[in-house]
C-alpha cells in the first residue's frame, strides 16, 4: 500500500506540514508535494520579489523583504495575493516605495482595498441556479449544414 501522506514542501506551511494526499487538496512539483494554498503562496512571494527587484529596488536585502512579507502574512493577516495585487498596484500607479517596510502603508489603503474588491468580485462565478434562460426565438438560430467530402481511393476517380 502506497504512503497517503507527504511533507509539504513549502517551509511557511501554515497545514501542519503534512500533505494527505488522499483527502488534502495538493500540488505535485517535481518531486515535492505542496498543499494548493501553500503552492500558491510560495508562487506569489516568488513573484513578488522578482518585481520588487525588477521595479523598486534591484539591490535589495532578501531577509528584510522575505521578514517583512511573512510578517504582514503571519502577523497581520494579509493574504499573498493581495500583497501581489498591492505590489503591481503601487508600480502602476508609479507611488513612491524605495524600503521595504513602506509596503505596510500601501497595505492599507482604502482605494487599494476597493480594486482589490473590485477584482475579486470578478473572478466569481455565476451559479446554476441564479441562470434563467430568455425564450428562444427559432427564426434568430443560425442553422448550419455540413458537407461530407467523399475519403478514400472513390473520390479520386470522381466516383
């Protein structure tokens, strides 16, 4: 019988660092095993660093921006994807972010939170249950016809 659980991967793991594989909803990368929350925050941070280096700060201290981002996801309760969403927020509204603790500042504030709201309301899903067809009106189909081309040694003879 095959081992039903794996160590996830992810160091921050905020599941207990054990992935059931059977019951957990999981990633498989390579040769790691991630929760999906976990792979997905692992992703974000990697993705905000590379911004971070790439937009405000090509020199700076990875311990002090990985401090501050855990700090704002332990501490504070931010989810990663809204750092990520404040991040290209700030970088597209050209504001002015040079060290790494003024992420904080843009952390909460109302107009960031209001696009972030804005955004993740369009990511829902219409139900099945809230979808009410019109009438059809028959003479509005469009009606469609296939021709079936002739295969085989018969078609080239043009029989």
């Amino acid at each position: 019988m095959a081992k039903e659980t794996r160590k996830c991967a992810y160091r921050q793991c905020r599941h207990g660092g054990v992935v059931n594989i059977s019951n957990d909803e999981f990633v498989h990368d390579n040769k790691s095993y991630y929760h999906k929350k976990c792979y997905r925050e692992k992703n974000d941070l990697e993705l905000i660093r590379s911004l971070w280096r790439e937009n405000i700060n090509n020199t700076v201290v990875y311990s002090q921006l990985n401090k501050e981002l855990n700090r704002l996801i332990t501490e504070v309760g931010v989810s990663s994807d809204y750092l990520l969403f404040v991040l290209q927020y700030v970088i597209s509204h050209d504001y002015k972010l040079r060290y790494v603790g003024g992420l904080k500042f843009y952390v909460d504030r109302e107009e960031i939170k209001e696009e972030y709201e804005k955004k993740t309301k369009k990511k829902k899903y219409v139900r099945v249950q809230d979808f009410r067809s019109q009438p059809k009106d028959e003479t509005k189909i469009p009606r469609f016809a296939l021709k079936h081309k002739k295969t085989g040694f018969g078609s080239i003879l043009g029989g």
